[in-house]
C-alpha cells in the first residue's frame, strides 16, 4: 500500500469522525448519529474522488516535467509539497466533515 492510498482511506474516515464529534457535541439520539454519519461519508468520499483525481494528473504531469530536466533533489522537493498539500487536504476534508453534520444537525433536531 502506498503512502497515497493510505491518505486516501484517512480522508474518508477522518470527516466520519469528525462529523460524529459533532453529533456528540450535539447531544442526538440515534437518528442525529445517522445522518452525522452520512454526513460524513459523503463528505468523505468526495474529498477523496478529488484527492484521488487530481492524484492522478499531477503525478503525471510531475513525472513527465521532472524525469527530463530537474535533479533528484528537486523531485524530491515537488513531491514533498505535493503530499502536505494532501495532508492540508485531509484537514480541511475533516474540518467540513463537522461543519456540515453540526450544520445539519442544528438545522433538523
């Protein structure tokens, strides 16, 4: 498993976490627990389509600009950002993630 795929999965999960968080915060029954849940996992999976997608065309394009021109420390560089970027990604995913479901939950219970 790849470091990629692995921020994947924890972008899925950390919106249901979070999005639980604030059920707990809340102070729901069952119901509020629920919808806090599929919340977060439709939160949760769109980030990650994103991250996935995007994935996918920068590395690409990262791979063909940097394997003619730039040296091993450069790349090195390049992918570094690129991976914060991802983790700042799954930040923001899990900061929504509680907006939303404390939004939602406010507005129905």
């Amino acid at each position: 498993m790849a470091l990629w795929q692995l921020l994947i999965l924890i972008c899925i999960a950390l919106p249901v976490g979070t999005s639980l968080a604030s059920a707990q915060h809340a102070k729901v029954g069952p119901g509020g627990y629920a919808s806090a849940i599929a919340v977060g996992l439709a939160v949760g999976a769109c980030c990650a389509l994103a991250m996935y997608a995007t994935h996918k065309i920068v590395v690409s394009k990262l791979q063909r600009h940097l394997s003619s021109e730039a040296s091993l420390a450069k790349q090195e560089w390049y992918f570094r950002g690129f991976y914060l970027a991802k983790i700042l990604w799954v930040g923001f995913a899990g900061f929504l993630g509680f907006w939303l479901s404390s939004a939602l939950l406010r507005m129905v219970f």
